[in-house]
C-alpha cells in the first residue's frame, strides 16, 4: 500500500444481547495492529411497569404488564433480570418465562417483541404497607447496564400512601391480629361494673389486668412488613375524649420497648348510647422488624385521666373513676414466601347497633377473593354479654352467643367481651373486649369457608375494630 495513503475499512458487526463494551483489534497487512474501541449500547432503551388500574397504592398487590422500548434495529432483545425485592415493592409472582436467577432476583424472556417494543409478560407486584412516594426499581439488561424502571408515563413510580388505619389487601403474606385489655371486673354483668359506685376498683368493680401476649409462632423466622397498633377507650357517659392518651409504650421480652405516637380515628358517634361511644387511635411501627426474635409483647400507658368522664350533666365521675373498656390490638403482617395466599385487612372500626332478630346489623367484607378460608382474626370494642351476636363466613356460622347450653362458667366468649378470671378460675371476668379468631379446621363439614366474612349483631351496640382474613389462592 503506498505511502500516506488512507484504507477504508468497513466492518458490519453481529452484536449479541449480552455483548459490553471494550475493543477489537484490527490486523492489516504490513501494518501495526489497530485496537478500536466499541461501543455497546443498551438494545432495550426503556423499561416500564404499566400503571395497574388502582394505581400504586401501599399495602395492596397489584397485576403489572413488564415492557420495554426496543432501539433501532434490535432483532435479539435477550433477557432482563429483576431484583424480588425492590425497597417497599416488591414482585411476589411472576410468569413461567422468568426464571429464578439465585435467590433474590428474577430473569426474565420477552414473550413478544415487535418493532419498538417488548413484552416481558404480567408480574404481581406487592407496595408494602409502609410504601410511601417514588419507588427506585433497578433491572440489568444483557449487557449488565442497570437502568429504572419507570411508570407508563415514564417518570418514577410514586406510592401512595395508605392512610392510618387504611385497609390492606396483599397476596404471598400472612398475619394474625393479638391483643388484650388493660382491665377486668369480675362479672360477666358488664353494665354492672360500668354503673358501680367503686368503679375504680374492689370486687365488683374495675381492676387493672397486665396481660402480657404471646406473638404468633407462624412468623418465626419471617419478615416483618407490618404492625399497626390499636388502642380503645369506651366511655361511661362520655361527652368528649379528653385525657384519652395519643401514645403507648410496646414492651417485648428482655425489656425492649418502643413508644409509638397514634393517630385519632375520625367516628360518627351521633345517636349512639353513651356506655358504647369509644375513642380510639392508631399507629403502625416505623420498624416492624423490632417483634423479630422475641416470645411476648405488652403495651402500657393507655390508661385515660378521669377527667375525661362525667354523668353527662357536667358533674365529674371523681378520681378512680375508670372507663367502661381499655383495650389494645396489634396486627402482625409478615412475609410467605412460596405462598399465593391473599391476606386482607378492615381496621376502620364500623358500629353496629341491632335492636333484634328482624332489625339486625351487619359488616360484610365487600368484593371478598375466593379461596378456602385458613384464619380468621375478628377484634371488637364494648362488647358485653347481652344480645345475640355471630360471625360466619360465606353464610357459614362459626360462632355464635349466646351458645347452646351452660355458658356463664364454661364459655367465656370473645362475642360476650368476657376472660377467664384472673381471680377465679372457674368464672368468667367482663374486659368489654372480644378477639375471636378461627381456622380451617373449625369450619363446619362440607364448607371450604369461602366467601365473604359477616359479623352480626341482632341486639347489642359493638364495634367492629378490625378483621383480618387469610384466604388459601384454591378452593378444595
């Protein structure tokens, strides 16, 4: 080749989906080697999560479309890889063409590409309940580059928050609802306890109960994602919440504590009887990771100043006056993995307030998923041992007061608000508080227990604070 002239070279190259950048050398006849540096850029230029319909809303699982903008002359579009869990979003189920890559991500084939674009199939992706403003997704493409995955318009995903007390609805986890009273009489007659002129304590009338709860053995060993913390106040007589406390003080095993601030839940109480109107409050933990490891939990400080009472003529109770019902619930929510079963949670306390078998009141559980029911957590405020009250799933009657039979010693029932006696154990005690809880086991013959959960009430005044159900993804 003559001197100082210039050689063209033109070289079409086959880049593979997985193919970096970095250099390849170029051997021309009596001349040095050449290295020339390459380029690789990224064959998918956008990947994005259509916008499911409810949107991005904390503590549901949501059905999303994976999809991709093809560049320019792309045939092979390989494989991307997704990381399950993403901060507070995470992908719970997934298609048969993404396959386990490890233990903590996915790889994912596209099942159609087109021009422009690729479609990596339908993911179900959970916003945990702490799930709050724009939600960082990294995928890696073949060629290792990391890029975000945005919404469908292109910017981040943006959580929206759920509100305190907001329901829940979230598939591949599993949860159950504990909780105590912070005070007993013992009698079953609860309005009696209520109506005591030593009210403040004595035989018949109030007395603190320090109940120390056993957490669930089921999370042994899981995530925590969640646990939101209810306390109530039933007042005698009341005309206003004052002195009812904002916050409480969780205690574990080995003296770990945390002290959590709640939020007042707004209640229509007009037209109700005063010994049924309650205040209560609300607080899910900012690290609900703190349960981990240990056996009991307690919660102190809910106890209200008496000024908070008076009859309802501007005379004040006096000191040692208590309320008709303290109690606290906490729900537990942690992760299944392998699980399809959907869990749901109610936590806005509903009032019902029958006057008899023909003029009944209900809360059923709306839109309610299919599936066999394996638990049931059902916590209620200002129950007491009068009226008739049962909770059923799918028309299918799992308990009912008054039972047939003796029940003043024998069956202290969470529908009654009644405990075994802290003083006698061969009696019941009133704590106006009822956590009744059911599996699938106590489902009667012949019935899966699918559909919806119904508590009634045909001639009592209660509230209906929270309802947890776990759902199994197939009926039986």
């Amino acid at each position: 080749m003559p001197a100082n002239s210039v050689l063209t070279v033109t070289l079409q190259l086959t880049v593979d989906p997985d193919a970096r950048s970095g250099s390849i050398r170029l051997t021309v006849p009596d001349s040095s080697p050449v290295s020339l540096p390459i380029t690789v850029q990224p064959g998918l230029t956008e990947l994005r999560f259509v916008d499911p319909s409810g949107g991005w809303q904390a503590g549901t699982t949501v059905t999303t479309a994976l999809q991709a903008t093809v560049a320019e002359g792309v045939a092979d579009v390989g494989s991307v890889t997704l990381p399950l869990h993403n901060g507070d979003l995470w992908i719970t189920d997934y298609p048969s063409n993404c396959k386990p890559s490890g233990t903590a991500s996915i790889t994912c084939a596209a099942v159609s590409v087109t021009k422009h674009a690729a479609d990596f199939g339908s993911l179900s992706v959970t916003l945990l309940p702490n799930a709050t403003g724009a939600q960082s997704v990294q995928t890696t493409l073949p060629g290792g580059q990391e890029v975000p995955i945005v919404g469908a318009d292109g910017t981040a995903i943006v959580a929206e928050a759920l509100q305190p007390g907001g329901p829940i609805s979230m598939t591949g986890f599993d949860g159950e609802i504990i909780g105590a009273a912070a005070q007993f009489c013992d009698s079953i007659d609860r309005l009696s306890c209520i109506n005591h002129p030593n009210s403040g304590g004595g035989e018949t009338g109030w007395q603190d109960l320090d109940a120390s709860v056993a957490l669930p053995d089921s999370m042994s060993g899981k995530q925590i994602v969640m646990a939101r913390l209810n306390w109530a106040v039933s007042f005698p007589n009341a005309t206003s919440s004052t002195g009812v406390p904002d916050s409480a003080t969780l205690t574990m095993a080995a003296g770990t504590s945390v002290r959590v601030h709640g939020t007042q839940i707004d209640l229509d109480q007009s037209g109700i009887s005063r010994d049924a109107r309650i205040v209560q409050y609300t607080a899910d933990l900012a690290d609900p990771t703190i349960l981990a490891g240990h056996h009991t939990v307690s919660v102190a400080g809910l106890m209200p100043t008496a000024t908070a009472y008076d009859h309802g003529n501007g005379h004040a109770y006096g000191h040692g006056r208590q309320p008709a019902m303290v109690s606290w619930t906490l729900t537990i929510v942690w992760s299944d993995p392998g699980s399809n079963d959907t869990l749901r949670l109610y936590s806005s306390p509903t009032l019902l307030s029958g006057t008899g078998l023909s003029d009944h009141d209900s809360w059923t559980e709306a839109d309610a998923p299919s599936g066999r029911l394996d638990h049931l957590s059902v916590a209620m405020w200002g129950v007491d041992d009068l009226g008739d009250k049962t909770v059923a799933t799918g028309g299918v009657q799992l308990a009912r007061w008054p039972t047939v039979g003796p029940v003043l010693d024998t069956n202290c029932s969470p529908l009654a608000g009644l405990i075994p006696s802290p003083t006698d154990a061969h009696s019941c005690a009133s704590v106006g508080f009822g956590l009744f809880e059911a599996g699938a086991s106590q489902v009667a013959d012949g019935s899966d227990g699918a559909g919806p959960i119904t508590v009634t009430s045909f001639s009592d005044t209660i509230w209906v604070s929270s309802v947890l159900v776990v759902r199994s993804s197939a009926v039986n």
